[in-house]
C-alpha cells in the first residue's frame, strides 16, 4: 500500500479531490454511506476508501426525480 492511499484528509480536501461543495461531502457522510471517520470534532477520510465508494457507484444520482426539489424555481 502507498503511502498516499493511508494519508488521511480533511473535508475541504475531499471536496476539492471530488469536484463538490464542502455541503455535498457532509450530505454524503449522512445519506449514501461515504466512508468517513470521526476524529474528535473532525470528519477525517482515507483517499483509497473515498475513490473505492466512488466507483462503486454510491456516489451517483440514481435518476432526475431525485433531484426534483433543486430544478424547480421557487417563487
């Protein structure tokens, strides 16, 4: 194993390693299982289990009914 698959990073890194919003990983965390580890107050990510849940597909919208709520304008 490289030493860069055991580094372990931050949320702002994960986000910029994604292409996300700091908001977007924090949802993740919460809603589709990406694996993160809590260290004191800090969320903390291992960069080869962040790329293993990417391809894995967990990061995918699943269709556009899902994002129904964020397409539509609000009034």
């Amino acid at each position: 194993m490289e030493a860069r698959d055991t580094r372990w990073i931050s949320v702002t890194e994960v986000a910029r390693h994604l292409g996300v919003a700091r908001d977007t990983v924090y949802r993740w965390i919460d809603s589709r299982g990406l694996p993160a580890h809590r260290v004191g107050r800090f969320w903390k990510f291992q960069l080869s289990e962040v790329d293993a849940w990417v391809k894995s597909g967990e990061a995918e919208v699943p269709n556009n009914a899902d994002l129904g709520d964020l397409t539509r304008r609000k009034r």
